[in-house]
C-alpha cells in the first residue's frame, strides 16, 4: 500500500514539474512547492553572482573574504 502512495506522489509531482505553471496563480501544494523552487533557485543563482563580484573585488583583503565565506557558511547552515 505505501508502494502505490509514493508511486502516486511522485507521478503527481512529475506532472506538476513537466508542464508549464502559471506560479501566479498556483493552486495545489505541488503547484506552489515547485515555483517556491523556481524562485529559490533564481535568487540562489542571483547569490552566487553577487559573491563571486565580490570575491574578485575584494581578492587581496584576505579577511574580507574569510568574513564573506564565514556568513555563506553561516547562512548555509540555517537553511
């Protein structure tokens, strides 16, 4: 029985991911799980941008980016 409710959900969640949702009008949990990913990765990849800008902006004040790697890390954890 606990076969078929994880075959169910994952066949949910494929559909969910395979066609093209209108995140402003999410619906279903599914629905909104997967745009609440979509953004997560956009702002993640916009992250990484702004740290590597940083990095190279700052490559010869060594304590700037041990203070930089420090609170990713930080932040990192929490999540």
């Amino acid at each position: 029985m606990k076969l078929y409710i994880y075959i169910l959900i994952f066949a949910f969640s494929y559909s969910a991911q395979s066609k093209e949702l209108d995140c402003d009008n999410a619906l279903t949990t599914i629905e909104i799980n997967v745009c609440a990913g979509r953004t997560l990765d956009i702002a993640e990849t916009e992250l990484k941008t702004y740290i590597a800008t940083a990095e190279q902006k700052y490559a010869s004040e060594k304590n700037v980016i041990e203070a930089l790697q420090k609170s990713q890390f930080a932040w990192k954890k929490k999540m």
